[in-house]
C-alpha cells in the first residue's frame, strides 16, 4: 500500500499514537521491576472482574466470523470463554513470578586502564505487533513487552475488534491504576488495515515488530516493514517415528501433537514413519486418528494399513508443504533416519521437528541434523511454547536466526548497553 494511499486522518491518528507509546517507553525503562510486577497485578485483576464485558465482547466477534464463513480452526483461536480468561489472568500471574532479565550484567570487567565495562540488559522501547483472530494475543504481547520495560502497539485485526478493543481498554486503565502511563499499551484496530501500514512505517518510534498469523500476512509485514522486524512463521510441524519406537509412546505422541488444539503452530502436520516401524505402530495410530475425526492424506502403503471404514485421501505433493491448522495430517513412509531428514528439509518451516526413537544415536543424528526453532526427542510438538517451557507467556515463535529464535519471552525483548564507569581516563 503506498503512502499516498492511506487517509491523512490514519496517519496523523497512528502516528500520536505511536509517538505516545515513544514518551510512555522512556519513562517505563526508569521504573522498577516491583513497580512493572503491580501493575501486571492490577491487569490480572482486571481480566477476571471484566469476564463478562470481555466475553460479550468476543461472541460479537464469534457470531460475525460464522456469518463471514470463518474456518472452525480460526474461531477456536477467536474465542474467548470464562475458563480461558481465567487462564490468562493466571498466566498474567506466572509472569510476575518470572525473573526480570531488565538490568542484568551479561559481561562486566575491568580494562587495563582502569575503566570498568558491563554490557547490561535494556528494554528495546517500542514493541508493535499485527496478529489475526486471537485475542488472548492482546494480554500475552502487552503484559511480556510490560514485564520487560517496553510499551506496545497492537494491531489484533478486524475479525477480534470487538475483544481486542475491549482488553485494550481495560489494560489501560489497570496500568494507570498503577501509576504507569496508559500509553504504555496501545491499540490501533480502529485504524484498520492503513493503520498497519503505517505501524510498519513509524522507524522513528517503534522499535520492534513482531507478525503473528498466516503465511500471507507474515510474508507482507516482512517485505512492506521499514521497522525492523521478527517474523514468527507458519508451522508445518514434522513427527519421525523411527524404526525403534514403541506403540504405545508413538500413538500418544501423535495424538497429543496432533489432536490436544490442532488449529494452533505447534500441532503436527506431518508424520513420518520408518517403513519397518509401519506394520507395529500404523494401524493403532491410524484407528486413534479416525477416532478422533482426523483427516488423513496418504498413499495407498498407508491407506492399506488403515481400520476397516476409514477414509484415506490420496496425498498430493501440496500436501506436504501444508499448515492444515485443524483435524488434517499427512503421513509418509520413509526407508530410514536419512530420506526422513531429507524429507523435513524439503518442507519444513523451521517451527518444531520431533524423532520418536530409542535409538540415542539417531537420536544424536536428528537433533543435529535438523535446522528449525525447536527439536524434540520423545516429546509432543506441542512443547514449544512459551508457557510450557517456563517462560511465562510468549510473544511469538521465532523461526528466524537473528535476534531470538524459537519462543520469544522476556529476554528476546531486550536488548544490550555497553557502561562505561571511569574516573576521567582520556584515549591516548
């Protein structure tokens, strides 16, 4: 979209915005980490005693998506209920409980002429963000980027207006409740999709941006942003099943991976399965998977092995580079270690890679072989997440090299200062 195009009006009202959350940016890398924790206390407080607003809220944007066709998988990640606020607020809490990574030293010594270096952890400033459909997005960016002593401007997209409007509000007052400024929480929904363009444009106040959604929207916030960018990308999430993995551990891994929440990045989207494995272990995991209405797209060597009845779509090579974000997996019979790594090179996304074994040397071989965020041995796909491996909420999954990769907590959304503390040493 160029410039010329966007309305003045958009412009002049994202650009205060933006220039608001600059001045609340530089007054929160003063506070201290008990003034950050109170206001994250007050923010959880509020998210429960505003249940019923947030949840009205939400079943607009819930009754609009239906009417508008909107998939299952996408109003799964749409919508908000008692219990999943509950979860939130309770997630705003772990957060508090997190070690504040602001002010640590990361290197400290002392030069030869007597000057005392340390290369200590900042805030980055500006954190923005432009996400799709999910409005619990709102609460984890805003309250990580608070935790770490950045402000936040953030675009969740017109299909949650409604909840994204709604969270934003009560945000803002329970920050300032705290005696931190409102602007350190900003949203832009009101401005549509000219407001994210110019977000993309504001290099002069915002910092960082952070896209989290589907494969076009990542694609567009990377090749329109002037403001340095962290792309979160898709997730065609692979599962190896080697020739030495039991039954019982593959079929829970696979179910779990695939059926816990499929419309999420970390699900499992293709299996892979050692061919002298197959005759073991297909059979139950195909049942398990037709029992849980999942969809599979395979060849006639897998169908062959699936229960009387089910269903099995031919696969197509489309289907392998597919994020299906709902009850939908692809599965595929390999020789051996080596044509599955060969496999995941071809189409995976860099998310999550997983080899089922008992093998500690192929093992050994997968995890470094294998180039994405996250590796797994004998574990579900659906680890990599912020939460679940004790980072409190996340920001996003990084599939990036440069400067997080992987789930993006409170440290990726720092950066560093070199101090220099002297006694007026002059460079000769």
């Amino acid at each position: 979209m160029a410039a010329a195009e966007i309305h003045p009006k958009t412009v002049r009202g994202v650009t205060r915005i933006v220039r608001n959350a600059k001045a609340a940016s530089s007054l929160l890398a003063t506070t201290s980490t008990a003034e950050r924790n109170a206001a994250l206390g007050a923010i959880a407080d509020a998210l429960r005693s505003s249940t019923d607003r947030i949840v009205k809220a939400n079943d607009a944007d819930i009754a609009a998506g239906a009417e508008n066709g909107m998939s299952d998988a996408l109003l799964d990640r749409l919508r908000l209920d008692a219990d999943r606020i509950a979860a939130i607020a309770d997630s705003v809490e772990d957060v508090i409980g997190l070690a504040d990574s602001v002010g640590d030293v990361v290197v400290g010594r002392t030069l030869p002429n007597g000057i005392r270096l340390t290369q200590n952890r900042v805030p980055l400033g500006v954190i923005g963000a432009i996400y799709e459909a999910r409005p619990n997005v709102t609460v984890d960016i805003a309250v990580l980027a608070l935790k770490s002593g950045n402000a936040s401007v953030l675009r969740g997209g017109a299909a949650a207006q409604n909840s994204n409007t709604e969270i934003v509000s009560i945000l803002r007052r329970a920050v300032e409740s705290a005696g931190l400024p409102a602007d350190s929480i900003s949203g832009i929904d009101q401005y549509g999709r000219e407001g994210a363009h110019v977000l993309m444009n504001a290099r002069d106040y915002v910092d960082l941006l952070i896209p989290r959604g589907g494969a076009d929207l990542i694609n567009m916030v990377v090749q329109e942003s002037i403001v340095p960018v962290i792309e979160t990308g898709v997730g065609n999430v692979h599962m190896f099943i080697d020739s030495t993995a039991t039954v019982k551990t593959s079929v829970d891994l696979v179910l779990n991976s695939k059926t816990q929440r499929p419309s999420v990045c970390n699900s499992l989207e293709t299996l892979l399965v050692h061919e002298k494995a197959a005759k073991r272990v297909l059979p139950k995991i195909l049942e398990r998977l037709d029992g849980a209405g999942v969809i599979v797209h395979a060849d006639s060597d897998v169908s062959a092995m699936a229960p009387a009845g089910m269903k099995v779509r031919r696969v197509s090579r489309r289907d392998w580079a597919k994020e299906y974000l709902g009850l939908e997996i692809a599965i595929k019979l390999v020789s051996g270690i080596e044509e599955a790594i060969d496999h995941i090179r071809a189409y995976s996304s860099g998310h999550t890679e997983v080899i089922v074994t008992k093998d500690l040397d192929n093992a050994d071989t997968f995890v470094a072989a294998i180039d994405a965020a996250a590796v797994g041995v004998n574990v579900s796909t659906r680890f990599t997440d912020g939460g679940e491996l004790g980072f409190g909420a996340e920001v996003g999954i990084s599939t990036q090299k440069l400067h997080a990769r992987g789930p993006m907590g409170l440290e990726q959304l720092t950066t560093t200062k070199w101090v220099m503390m002297g006694n007026g040493q002059v460079r000769s």
